[in-house]
C-alpha cells in the first residue's frame, strides 16, 4: 500500500502545488480568481472527503481509493486542455472533490493495516509522513523538469498521469487482500483463548 501511496501521491500533491502557478503562468488569471481558486479547492475537499467515505463505507477502501485516482488520471488529460473561465473552475471543483477523498482515505486505509495494539503509532504514521513528504520533492521537481524540457506546462500536467497510473496498478494488485476492519472483508476475527470460555456451561462440560 504505501508503494501505492508513494506514487499517486506524487501526482495529487504535485497538481495541488502548482495549481495557481499553472492558473497565473499559463491562463494568467487575475488575483481574485487565484484565492477563489484556493478557497474552491479546501471547501469542495471537505465534500469529496465526506462523499467517498460514504462510498468506502460500501465497496471498501481500496476500491474507493482506486476510483479517485482513476478520476485523478482524467484530470490530468483535462488539465492539458483546460482554458481560463469556467472549465478552469470546473476542473478546479473536480480536483478539491478529489484531493480531500484521496488524502483522507489514504490515512484511513493506512491506519487499517498497521498491527493492532501496537505500542509506536508515532512511528507507523511519522514514517507516512516522509513517504509524503519525498513524493512531493520528486514530484514537483519531475514537474519543473519536463516543463523546462518541454517548454509548457501543460505538458508537465499531462506527464502526471504516469504516477496516477503506477499507483492505481499497485492498488489494484491488492485486490483479494482484505483489510482489517475492512466493510468490503468477511469476519475473520482469532478464536477466543480457553481461558475466555472456562467458567462457561460449555466449558464446563
């Protein structure tokens, strides 16, 4: 999973930084629609996060995690044709709605796989965090790379599906390997220890 991680996170984390580098550099949209822009991105991520933990809820979180990183890949191809006015703000509403599901799924799906009881929690998630945190250096700088390569930046939007790609084939290779607490996985809880059932009727005889 958090090879997974590693990489589409490489992508949503990119496209969150650049975004109104890409609205002021490329479509040159003025100040007010760059801060309605950033304002659009938090609150419809607060909806996407909402909405796909409903889905999660029915399909599992692998399965939902996958869905946003395949919307995620349309957005890629989206953003290389995107034009300033309302594709631009619609494109923004679909990476918010996005960027919240992935993010919080991410950490809900990961804090189902770490050993229950376990005593370093810290641990487990300060190692997420450097995860993260090395997927947004190389992301950003395969960013500026292929746009001073390529001179555009639309060709560096375009190049981020590669992440989204890898990633999703990761997560899709964990299908058929259940999660704990998992809706989406059957029951599959260790049998009581004796001493749970010594005192019970059943126990007894």
């Amino acid at each position: 999973f958090l090879l997974a991680y590693f990489t589409y996170n490489m992508g949503v984390q990119t496209v969150m930084y650049v975004a109104t580098i890409f609205g002021d550099k490329v479509l040159q949209l003025d100040s007010t629609s760059l801060i309605v822009t950033i304002l659009l991105l938090q609150i419809v991520g607060i909806l996407g996060a909402w909405l796909f933990a409903k889905l999660s809820d029915h399909i599992g979180n692998t399965r939902a995690l996958s869905w946003a990183v395949f919307i995620w890949m349309l957005i890629c191809i989206a953003g290389y044709y995107v034009q300033k006015g309302w594709s631009f703000f619609a494109l923004a509403a679909v990476i918010g709605l996005t960027m919240g599901a992935v993010q919080s799924l991410s950490r809900s799906t990961y804090s189902k796989i770490i050993p229950e009881n376990t005593p370093n929690n810290a641990a487990f998630f300060s190692f997420f965090d450097v995860v993260e945190k090395l997927g947004i250096v190389i992301g950003t700088l395969s960013f500026g790379l292929i746009g001073q390569i390529t001179g555009s930046m639309r060709n560096s939007i375009l190049s981020l599906i590669v992440f989204f790609i890898f990633g999703l084939g990761f997560l899709l290779s964990l299908r058929g390997k259940k999660l704990r607490d998992d809706p989406s996985a059957p029951a599959n809880m260790p049998p009581p220890p004796a001493s749970s059932v010594a005192g019970t009727p059943l126990a007894a005889r």
